[in-house]
C-alpha cells in the first residue's frame, strides 16, 4: 500500500511539474510585454491604419536603494499597416518583449477611423486567442494616440488610469461603458444602435489630461454624431442605468442639487396593426437634497414641492432630447427595434428596412415621477 | 459465450453506469458551437426537443439490454442477425466506435490548443492524454468509471458556480425572438442533437458489466436526464450571456467563461473550466476507447481485449489526424452529413434489431403453444 | 516524426507483451501482429508526410452526391 502511494504521489508531482509550465506555452513575465491600452487611428494620407499600443514597463523594483526612480512607467508604440496583426508583428522589430494582450483594459478609436467604421479593426479583437471580450470601447474627440501619449499624475501607466476613470463613471452617471461583446451584439442586431463612451483632452489646464464625457452614436460600425453629458445622463434614465450622480436645477435665482439615490426607467413600445409605433418612457427617481440654496423664505415643505417638480422637468428635458438627439442621427439607440422584433417578429419583418425613417416619427411620451426622500443633515439653512 | 472471458469479469455498480452516462452527456458542453451556430438563439428548443427525439431509441436500447441480458453490442447483433451479417453490423460498429473515439481526441486537442495551448503542437497533447486513457481501459471497465461520480458531482458544482458567476452578464432578452428559425435549421440541429450527445448505442457495449441488471433502466434513464439537464443549462447560459455572437464564437461555454468575475479576486476563471472540460472528455474517450477494443476483440473471437488496446490507441491517434484535414471542414461536416450518417448508427441499426426481435419472439410464442 | 513514430510503436511492443504472453493462443498472436503491422505502415505513412484519404470525407461526399445531407 505504502508503495502504491509513493509511486501516486511522485506521478502527481510530476504531472504537475511538467504540465502546468504550459509545455511551448509556457511565458516567463520578463519576456512579455503587458499592453494595457490600444488605439487605432486612421494613417494619415494613404489607407490603413495607424495603432498605438501603450505598454507598462514591468520588471524592476528598487528596494529603495534608488533615490531616483524613473517618472514614467510606460511606453508608447505607434505604426502604420493595413491590417492590425501586421502592424503588431510590424513592432517585433522594435520591441525585446513580446506584447501580451491578455490585460489590455481598452481599445480606442480616432474620430476619424470611428467615422469610416470600426468592424474590420474589431474583428482582429473578436479572433484573436489572447484578447478578451470585455475590454472597454472608447471614442476620442480627436486621435487615439494624442490621449495614450496624455500622461497622468495618479498613474505611473496613464491607461490604468484611463481604465480605472471608466469603472468610475458610475459616480455620475454622464458616460457610459461599452465592452466589445455589447458592442458586437448591438451592432449585429437590426433594431439597436451601439454607443460609445467619448474620452477627450482637456487642455485648459497647464498639463492636458484626459476626461470622459457624453457618448458617441454608431449607425452600425460607423460613428454618426456625438451626445452632451445631459443627453448621455437622458439616455441612462431611459435605459435603467443610472448608479449615483446628481441633478442640479434652479429654482428662481437660487440652484440646488440633489444627489439621485435611487433611478429606474422602463421604455415600451407599442405597436398597432398599422405599425405606428408609440413609445412611453417612464422614470422614477427619489432624490436626496444635499444643497439648497436661496429658498429660506419658502416653507420647508413647499420648498421641497418646489424642487420635486423642477427636478421632473430637468429630468424629462434630459430624456426627450436625447431621444431628439437620437432621432437627428437616426440611430435607434435604445433598442426599439430589437423589442418590437421580440414580441412581433413577423410585423417587424415587414417593418426592418425603412426602419430608420419611422424611428425619426416616434413622438414617445415620458412620464417623470420624482420622490424627494431625504433633505440630508439639516432642514433649512435659516438666516 | 466462450469469447471476451476478461470483460465478464469486471463488474460496475448501477451508481457508476449513471454517473458514467452523466460524464459522457456532459462533455457535449464542449461543442455547443456545433448547434449555436445552426438555430442561434432558438438551440435551446432544439435540445430539449432532440431530448424528446432520443428517448424512444433509449428505450429500444432498455429493450435490447432487457432481452439480451449480459450481452453487449456484438454479441447481439449475432444472435440477432446470424453470424454473416451480424458480423458486417458488428464491423461497421467497430468504425463508428473508433470514428467517434478519434473525433472526440481531435476535438480535445483543437480545443486546448485554441483556448490556451496555441503553440504546443497537438500531438504532444494526444499522446499522454491517450497513454492516461490506454492505462485506464487495461485496467478494466472498473478502473474507468470508478471517478465517474466524483467528476460528475464537480461538474454540476462548478456548472452552478460559473452560472452565478456570469449572472450579472445575464441578458434574457438574448433569447428572443422565439422560433423564428426555419424549420428545415430546427430539424437540422434536432438531428445533430439527437445523434452526437444523446447517441447512447455505446452503453449497449458497457451495460452488460452492471452487477444489477435490474437497475440498469433507472441508472439510464437517470443518467440521461441529468446530463441532458446540464446541458441545456450550459446551452442557455451561453445564449443569455454572450447574445449574437455565441452565433459565431467557436468556444461558446469558453467565452463565457472568460466574461466571469464577481470581485477583483474570482475573475477569468476560464482555466479551471478547461481543467473540468478536459477531465470529461478523458471519460468519454476512455469509454469509446474500451468499447472499441471490446468490439474489435469480440468481433474477432480473441480470449481477451487486452494485447490490442495500445495498438488501438495508435490507430485512434493516427486517425485524429487523418480524420479532418481543418477545423473548418470538421465544423461543416458535423452539421451537415454527420447527423444523418450517424442517425443509421443510432437509430436505425438499433431499430431494426427491436424488430427481429419482436419478431422472433412473436414466432416462438405460436411454437411453444402449438 | 518517423522516429517518434518507431519509438512508440517498439514501445508499444514491449507494453503489450505481458498480455500477449498470458494469451498463449496462436490465432490470438496472428491478429496482434496483423493489426500491429498494418497500423505501422499506416502511421509510419502519416509521420512521412503523405496524405491519407479519410473515410468521413469520402462518406461526405457520397452522402452529398445522393442528396441526403442538410
């Protein structure tokens, strides 16, 4: 028995010793390279593209023996190709380490490429054995590779940062985060349109950095028009995807804010025999007033009836025009179609492919229903 | 029966049959691509029918194992055909083991080097995998299906886990609209399911070693149901997480897999699920294995199974080369022909055997009377 | 691959020869042998580089020629 157990556990060892190496596939880390952010840009001039790969520099740690530690953790590699793996065996030139993939947090794309249409950049992406299928999309205002070369204080690798500035958004819930998979499905359906969170440069300050604000609106793979952050925050109500943020509204002179606790928004078509679609969009928001300001000489519960209301109509401002803003563009954003297909498959068979001029008709109806639950710590600020 | 006097010995318990029928069901989940990509979001509806299209076979399969008590395949299809013919069933039998038991190792290989071996040439994934099971069925039946329970236990364990692990990726609308594929897709698929994971002729060859004949019909059917459960789970699963492109993925169950993660620490869980996957194809490839040897050993009157079984596993390795030239061919071929190639195997050779023997029982009845 | 394919197969000679010797049947032997051999020749033919037929193939296209697949 005892002999039995020796040769067992001498054949797990080695099984395990030479198996879970990974055989050809084994990969020490300091012969790769971690790619933690992509973007993709059109060249400029001739066809073809041109790709930034934004690499962390890993490897040595300095025990502290080092007073001085070098600033920037990172690298950026550009070139120009026509298809996206040549580009990157293209950088095999340049690069010792071998780029990973596996932890690349985002991809993003120029104006201008996002306005050709990204389906050929992303079928690279979907193919490939090392790339996931949940890292971010990103729209830039002007190139990809002017925000990976934007470099940023909190990060040593500025697309950690981008990356970890997307995760939060949901604080106020003016953006929205779209991974390839959503975008894929929604590009691939007839009835929806995928969007894109926009990422600029903001250079009013000395050194530029990078914000994410609004999305961009794709009619299939090709971007159309971009949207503000108030119709972006319209486009979440109606799509039940609000997290935190705050609605700032004004009453006479004075302006409050109030921090949304909880949102929900249900959108339903309706469609009759002559498919004439209606849509109703109903939200419901109970808020919390976190600053009041100029409204002391209002009875306490008057002032909140005051607010209720103001706050109803930024909101449904906010959702009509964005839904207006979708309709300009002709792009279904929220998936209209895909629910009429849903229920009336046969009716929407008939109705699929002058679909974008009856989406321009749609007068949809919205129903705002706000609760102003809790004033915060205080009542009223008296004089 | 003087032939196969070492398989007669080894002895299942009715518990293992079932949970070796559960591993084999199971491991379909690696080749859902196979029918996603035929009926999109209605495969759902085509497993569960083609669930409903399996069981009138598996009870002519009950029937024959009823009849032919301690018998398997072969020896059936000679009493049943007389030795000329029941010879040539028997030998195409044999191809259709050894077909499938090559397919399965191909299908293996494909996958670990598409998900995460993509530079180690196959072969040296083949040859210990086929070594492991060559081990396995010189050791007899027992050997074989002794972990079937603990596997098949881990397999619903972690189907639970990776479904609440994507749970927050969940998308019903994904399954919508409803049967809008064309019939002519859903009978295709019906098919595909009928024959490649529901296709159970192999237990023929593998009931006879069960202790308590007795059991048999509830360990099948058992076994049956739960793997053909999971399944649909799985099927439903990747459908709801990953939308329209399951359509076009070629590791479906992977990619969802990949998607997992609740915080910061369980993320990318994808390995352990190739981990389970591979130990699932391990029994599949063990029990076609065995029964080919069986069979061929059988066909051929030899005193035992043994001596050939490393010949056998070269010829299955060799052959999962030949077999497919590419994996595009392997996808096209299994959509389309196999299932009604398969279906002469599954279902019609089984078929018609029900019948001579309904037959020649309904003649012996008059002949005792008279 | 032709040497991993003779490595394996005497390999595989000498694995199988515990079962062969408790057989002690004449016909048992022949059709070892048979089937070793052929199988042989047939890897030795793949490890070599040529492209071996493969039956599923030939059944498709036999299948497609008479209309009976999807």
């Amino acid at each position: 028995m005892k002999h039995r157990r020796t040769v067992a556990v001498v054949a797990i060892s080695l099984a395990i010793c030479l198996t879970f190496t990974g055989c050809w596939d084994g990969r020490e880390l300091n012969t790769i390279s971690l790619v933690a952010g992509v973007g993709v840009d059109a060249a400029k001039g001739k066809s073809g593209i041109t790709m930034t790969v934004q690499v962390g520099k890993t490897g040595q740690t300095n025990n502290g023996k080092e007073k001085e530690s070098p600033t920037s953790k990172y690298l950026n590699y550009q070139k120009s190709g026509d298809t996206e793996l040549g580009i990157i065996r293209e950088l095999t030139h340049e690069t010792s380490r071998r780029l990973f993939f596996g932890h690349n947090q985002f991809i993003i794309f120029g104006k201008q490429e996002a306005e050709k249409g990204i389906k050929p950049q992303l079928d690279f992406f979907l193919r490939d054995q090392e790339t996931r299928l949940d890292v971010w999309l990103l729209t830039s205002d002007t190139t990809a590779g002017e925000i990976l070369n934007t470099e940023s204080d909190l990060s040593p690798i500025p697309a950690m940062d981008l990356a970890q500035l997307i995760a939060n958004q949901k604080a106020n819930s003016e953006s929205v985060e779209t991974d390839i998979l959503d975008f894929t499905s929604k590009m691939e359906s007839e009835g929806t349109s995928p969007v894109i969170g926009l990422v600029k440069i903001d250079r009013t300050t000395k050194k530029p950095k990078f914000l994410l604000s609004g999305m961009a609106a794709f009619k299939q793979d090709k971007m159309v028009g971009e949207m503000s952050e108030p119709e972006t925050r319209g486009y979440l109500w109606t799509m039940n995807k609000i997290h935190s943020g705050t609605v700032d509204v004004k009453v006479g002179n004075s302006g409050s804010s109030l921090e949304i606790l909880e949102g929900s928004g249900k959108i339903s078509p309706k469609l009759d025999k002559n498919n004439h679609v209606s849509v109703s969009i109903k939200i419901t928001a109970k808020l919390g007033i976190r600053e009041m300001t100029d409204l002391e000489n209002v009875a306490f519960p008057k002032a909140g009836m005051l607010l209720q209301t103001a706050c109803e109509e930024t909101i449904q401002k906010r959702v009509q025009a964005c839904f207006q803003k979708s309709q300009v563009y002709g792009t279904d954003i929220y998936g209209i179609g895909k629910m009429i297909d849903e229920k009336n498959p046969k009716q929407w068979d008939s109705m699929k492919n002058n679909w974008e001029q009856i989406y321009k008709k749609i007068k949809p109806s919205i129903t705002v229903q706000v609760q102003v639950s809790d004033p915060g710590q205080i009542n009223q600020f008296k004089k | 029966m003087k032939v196969g006097s070492s398989v007669n010995h080894d002895k299942i318990t009715a518990s293992q049959f079932m949970f070796a029928i559960v591993c084999y069901v199971e491991s379909f989940a690696l080749l859902t691509a196979f029918s996603l990509t035929v009926t999109h979001q209605d495969t759902w509806i085509a497993f569960l029918l083609g669930m409903v299209g399996a069981l009138p076979m598996i009870f002519i399969n009950l029937y024959l194992i009823k009849q032919y008590p301690n018998q398997n395949l072969i020896q059936i299809n000679r009493v049943v055909y007389g030795k000329p013919v029941g010879s040539l069933i028997s030998v195409l039998y044999c191809w259709y083991f050894l077909t499938l038991c090559s397919l399965n190792l191909r299908d293996t290989g494909d996958f670990l080097r598409m998900s995460v071996m993509s530079e180690t040439p196959s072969i040296f994934i083949k040859i210990p995998f086929l070594v492991l099971c060559s081990y396995a069925v010189l050791k007899g039946l027992k050997i074989i299906v002794r972990y079937s329970t603990v596997f098949a236990y881990i397999g619903f364990f972690a189907l639970i886990l990776t479904t609440i692990l994507v749970s927050r990726r969940m998308n019903y609308h994904n399954l919508f609209p409803v049967l809008t594929t064309s019939p002519v897709k859903l009978l295709q698929c019906i098919n595909m399911v009928m024959t490649i994971p529901f296709g159970t002729s192999i237990f023929l060859m593998i009931a006879p070693a069960v202790q308590d004949q007795k059991k048999v019909k509830k360990s099948f059917l058992t076994g049956f149901f739960v793997g053909a459960l999971v399944i649909l789970i799985v099927v439903i699963r990747d459908i709801v997480v990953l939308g329209k492109i399951s359509e076009e993925l070629v590791l479906p169950s992977y990619e969802t897999m990949c998607l997992s993660g609740v915080t910061e620490t369980f993320q990318r869980l994808d390995i352990l699920y190739v981990i389970l996957l591979v130990i699932l194809e391990y029994f599949k490839i063990s029990l076609l294995f065995y029964a080919t040897s069986v069979a061929i050993s059988q066909l051929l009157s030899l005193k035992s199974y043994k001596p050939l079984v490393l010949v056998i596993g070269a010829l299955i390795l060799v052959y999962s080369f030949i077999i497919f030239p590419s994996s595009i061919v392997h996808l096209a071929v299994t959509q389309t022909t196999i299932p009604v190639l398969w279906l002469l195997f599954e279902y019609i050779f089984p078929f018609v055997t029900f019948l001579c023997t309904k037959l020649r029982a309904r003649k012996e009845v008059p002949a005792i009377k008279s | 691959m032709i040497a991993l394919v003779i490595v394996s197969f005497c390999l595989i000679l000498i694995f199988s020869l515990p079962y062969l010797l408790t057989d002690k049947s004449k016909y048992d032997r022949t059709v070892f042998f048979i089937f070793y051999f052929s199988i042989f020749v047939i890897c030795l033919l793949e490890g070599g580089g040529v492209n071996l037929p493969s039956p599923i193939l030939g059944l498709d296209e036999l299948l497609k020629w008479l209309h009976l697949s999807y």
